[in-house]
C-alpha cells in the first residue's frame, strides 16, 4: 500500500507498507522534508511497524511522538503529517497525478445557475461521467450566497440588498456569507473524486485542497496560508474563504467533494457592510472590530489585473497538475437550468432557514 501526503506549508511524506493479520508490516517511510539525526527516520517506521491497522491519526501521531527522542528535528514535517500518509496508504488514496483534469472557464452566469452548476458537475463527477474538474467563476450579476444552514435575516439586510441590487442565492455547502460584484470577486470550485481526499480528516481536506493555490498565490509575490477552518489569509489580512460539500455516488457508493473559494480581488466595502449583517460576536472570534479590516484585497496585495491573476492561478495549478480545456455540456446545462427553476431561484430554498 502506498500513501502520500503534502505536510500544508511544509514538503511530500510517503509511506509504503503492508498489511498483515491486521497489523503495519515493511512500513518505510520517505520524502523531501528534513530530519535529524538521520536515524530518526528508522525511528518512525520501527514505531509504526506492529501498529494496528484500524489504528486512527491521532493514536499513530502518539506512536511516532513517544518514540522519537527530544531532541529530533523535524522541518517540513510533523509525526501528524506522517500518520495522515500511513492512513491515506490504508484508505487505498489516489493523488492529484492520478487523473487528468479538466478546466471551465466560461462566460458570467447568474448566481443561481452557478449554484447548480455546482451541485451538477460534482454529481457528474461522482457518478464517474466527467473527470476533475476545475471550474472558475464569472458573475453575471452582484450577489450574497448564504451558507446552507445559515439564516437568512440573520445575515442579509433586505433593504441593503434591494438598494444596490443584490441577489440572494444560497448553496449547497455550509459556511458563511460571500459578498462577491463582478470584476471584484475571483470564484473556483474543484469537483474532485472522494478518493483524493481519502484518509484525511474533513479539516484536514480543506489544507489539502487548497495547497495549489497557496503556491500560485506565493508565485505571485503572495505570502498566504490556509487558516482553520476555512480561510486564506496573509499578515495584511484574510482573501480567502471556502466551503466544502460531500456528495455520495450512484447507489451510495463513493462520491465527491466540492470545495469552492471565493477571494477578494476588490472589495466595496461600505456596500458590503449595508447589504451584510456582520455581528459583533463574528468580529470578536476573528481577532478584529473592524470589518473592513477583516478583507485585504488581491488587487492591492499583487498590483496585477484580476485577469492576470486568474490566468496565473490556471497556469499554476496547470504546471503542477495538468489541465485540460473542457465546458460544461449540454446536458449539464440543461440539469442546471432545471435546478434554477425548481431549487436555487426559488424562496422556499433561499429562505429554508427563514
């Protein structure tokens, strides 16, 4: 069996072992990550050798710790990231390499068909009918997407919505609200097979996730990094914000993963703060009173384009993982569409947590 996993901020752990009368036999473990004394890395495998299979992250992560002396030095990986391999090796994990992937990047839509879009092409995904897929966002139109369990006039001021022309959508994926206007925002979503996320924790598949563009943001002068649970933030202040949706396969089978981010490239923020209801108590947990202060934009932070930036975010995910141009088809439109009349338009879902 063989595991990999990229340590978030830090370098490649591999982990190949076998299984036998239930328990870690030949486990070796490798990467580009630093260690000291070298004979540590014989330390990790030789308390992971005889573990129980069934054995979780956490208890793995307490193996390797007791056995490893004081004075190990360890830069680019953590006993975690090591337990997080041996448990993707176990789940049987594919990797990002393990698939081609396919681009969408279209003309702006409405926000309610961008909701479906979604739910269609991870459904598509799952059902093993189209490859992963990234897909970058155009916005047709001024938006507030809720999250799905979020209530709706806790968090929307009708008044300052109707005033500036906001639609309301919600979507299918918890988290908070997004404030995105077109030319201001810069939308993706990854449909990818559950597999890939296989072995890690729901937390954890948010790092994961997100590594890519961690790198095409570093590529761009960008100092970021993935702040639990959802956030990408950097010293100057948060970008970045996502959500993720499980959605299991044919006959209940293995599925897929939508994890979507929207990041601030503009941001208006005396509009957003008359549309959003932003509480105190929101304003407290991230560490600020302001919420102005809570969004620093990719426009200021990069001095490029948002056009530039986004083809420099394809370019980067192309150059570490392939990328295929592809579109939506005509029979995934189609089921968007419906999901526009007979779901994402209508109030009785915008309003389900009134």
């Amino acid at each position: 069996m063989h595991g990999e996993y990229k340590v978030p901020g830090g370098k490649l752990v591999v982990v190949d072992l076998d299984v036998e009368g239930g328990a870690l036999r030949n486990v070796r473990v490798a990467g580009d990550f630093f260690l000291e004394p070298d004979e540590a890395i014989l330390t990790i495998d030789a308390a992971l050798e005889g573990a129980p299979a069934n054995t979780d992250t956490a208890g793995l992560t307490a193996r390797i710790d007791a056995a490893l002396p004081a004075s190990t030095v360890m830069l680019g990986l953590t006993s975690e990231g090591v337990a997080v391999a041996v448990r993707r090796a176990l789940a049987h994990a594919t990797e990002w390499s393990d698939y081609d992937w396919q681009l969408i990047h279209e003309a702006p839509q409405s926000p309610a068909l961008h909701m479906a879009l979604d739910e269609v092409i991870t459904a598509e995904v799952a059902a093993g009918r189209r490859p992963p897929t990234l897909r970058v966002w155009e916005w047709a139109a001024p938006a507030v997407i809720i999250g799905s369990f979020q209530s709706l006039r806790n968090e929307v001021d009708p008044a300052g919505a109707e005033r500036h022309g906001i639609t309301v959508v919600r979507r299918v994926s918890g988290g908070g609200a997004m404030f995105v206007e077109p030319g201001n925002t810069i939308t993706y979503s990854l449909s990818v097979p559950e597999s890939l996320v296989s072995g890690l924790s729901f937390a954890d598949s948010y790092a994961y996730l997100d590594d890519w563009v961690l790198g095409a943001l570093g590529d761009m002068g960008i100092k970021a990094w993935y702040q639990p649970l959802n956030d990408i933030a950097t010293d100057i202040g948060k970008i970045a914000g996502a959500a993720q949706k499980r959605i299991v396969g044919p006959d209940g089978g293995p599925g897929a993963v939508l994890h979507h981010v929207t990041m601030s490239y503009d941001i208006d923020a005396d509009k957003m703060l008359d549309v959003l209801r932003i509480g105190k108590e929101k304003m407290s947990d991230k560490g600020t009173r302001s919420a102005k202060k809570r969004v620093d934009p990719l426009r200021r932070q990069t001095g490029l384009p948002r056009q530039t930036v986004i083809d420099n975010m394809i370019e980067s995910f192309r150059k570490r993982h392939g990328l295929t141009p592809g579109k939506v088809t005509p029979e995934e439109m189609a089921r968007a569409e419906e999901l526009v009349r007979t779901k994402f338009g209508t109030s009785e879902w915008t309003a389900r947590v009134p």
